[in-house]
C-alpha cells in the first residue's frame, strides 16, 4: 500500500503523522518505506536524529534519485540506492533535505512527474507500505506523491483557516484523480492536536461529519509527549508504547488496515 500525507498548510503534523503511523507499521512487522520529500526534511531528522546532519547529511536520498531522473545513462542506479535503513526494524528511509529545492525547477519544466511513481511500482515486492512525507506546498515534488499513491491522508487542525483550506484540498486531490491517478482515493481527514473539552475542536469535527467528509477515528489529541519524541527522535510507539496518544496512533493505524466491510447493495425498487 502507497500512502501519502498531504496538506499545503504547513505546522499541522504531515511529519509526525507519517513518522508514527510509519513506525507503527515496522512495529507491526510490515516492511515500511518512508519518502521524505520536504527539502526541510523533518521526517529525516526524526527517524535517524543526529546522523541525519552528520552520517547521512551527503546521502543521495530522495534528492539523488531526482537528480538522476534528469541524466541519460547506460547504467541507472536503483532505487533501492537511495533508500537508508533507519534505526527500527522494517523501517527504511529515503532521506529529504535542501538539494529538493535547488532540483525543483529543472524537474519540472522536464516534466518528471511520473518518475517516482514508477521507482515505487518498481519498489513493490520489497515493501509492504510506502509513506510519503510531502512539503507545505502544491508543488512538483507533492504532485508526484499524489500520482504515485493509492491512499490519501489529509491532516486536519481545528481552526477556520484549515477548514477553508480543506475543501481546495478535496478539489485538488479529485484533479489529480481525473487527470493523473483513477487509483488514488482519499483515506480520511486525521483530526491532529484535538483538544475534547474545547468547544470548537467539538463543534468543528462534528460540522465536517455532518457534511459526510471522511473524518477518521481517533482524532489525535494535543500533547507535550510529540515534542518529546521529536526532541529525541523516537516514534511514540518506541518512547512511551502505552502513552495514551501512541495507542490513539495505533487506533489510527488499525483502522486504516482493518478489511472494509462490503457497501449493502440497494434494493431495487418493485
């Protein structure tokens, strides 16, 4: 399964959504790829720490296999050349980090917006799920994500602002469903930094319900812990496996994996 986490509106946890849910996968005995291809490359930091300014700060990563997207050559590196393997069993990493942007304008004018689709079709026996971390923006790098992806998790932060984003969002997953990608659906809206006894956040997940936008359960509660994990780069599933938001991320995780039940067909009418 190819998952990717796409939101234009920065700070609303693209990177801990997908660093989590990713690492919860591994845990779980999933072989688990994570692109990062934010030229922030916070994913990158979170999963491998300090070697990812020191170890891994001349990695080819995602930025490398770009890059050779642009050459003609008798000998094409593999993918797998560019993917890292990060401290958690299962769990592999394609790194981010800053040559993304110096890239950016060159792979788009060549129009390369379907090469990362095909290194993960090529990618696929290998792994068991692909997530991808994208930028804060509607940008070449996040177009090839939406193309390559067959599921779409779309984080979500109680305010208006993210709300009147939200609906531009839709629209333009539905685009790049017509134009570029059948396969690609949205998996749900994942609720992040929820507060329950605000009256708001309550009023504004019911409001989004209500209209029959996919809001998934749990909905991820606001907590010091995720800074915690940041600051000493380990997924909560490996800091604190019974903290009550790492088991709101596992709730998250099974439900997006559990077996849909079959639509009840309607009857026809006599």
């Amino acid at each position: 399964m190819r998952r990717v986490v796409f939101n234009q509106k920065g700070g609303v946890g693209k990177s801990t959504i997908t660093c989590n849910l990713a690492a919860i996968a591994a845990a779980a005995g999933r072989r688990t790829l994570l692109i990062d291809l934010d030229p922030q490359g916070n994913s990158t930091r979170y999963l491998l720490g300090a070697t990812a300014d020191a170890e891994h700060a001349e990695a080819p990563g995602a930025a490398g296999f770009f890059e050779t997207t642009l050459k003609f050559s008798l000998r094409t590196p593999a993918t797998s050349d560019f993917i890292v393997a990060t401290p958690w069993p299962n769990l592999h990493l394609m790194p981010g980090g800053p040559l993304l942007d110096e890239l950016h304008g060159k792979l788009e004018s060549r129009y390369k917006i379907y090469k990362l689709r095909d290194a993960l079709l090529e990618l696929e026996g290998q792994y068991d799920e692909i997530w991808i971390d994208t930028p804060p923006a509607l940008n070449f790098y996040t177009r090839s994500a939406l193309i390559a992806a067959e599921g779409c998790l779309i984080p979500f932060d109680c305010d208006d602002f993210s709300r009147r984003a939200l609906y531009g969002l839709l629209d333009t997953v539905k685009e790049l469903q017509a134009d570029h990608n059948a396969a690609l659906r949205v998996e749900g809206i994942v609720v992040n930094q929820f507060q329950p006894r605000a009256s708001l956040p309550q009023r504004t997940v019911q409001e989004l319900r209500d209209e029959g936008l996919p809001v998934l359960d749990p909905c991820l509660s606001a907590s010091v812990k995720v800074k915690e994990s940041h600051e000493l780069s380990r997924p909560l599933i490996h800091l604190d496996a019974k903290h009550k938001l790492t088991l709101e991320f596992v709730a998250l995780y099974e439900s997006l994996t559990r077996p849909k039940a079959p639509k009840a067909r309607a009857r026809a009418r006599v």
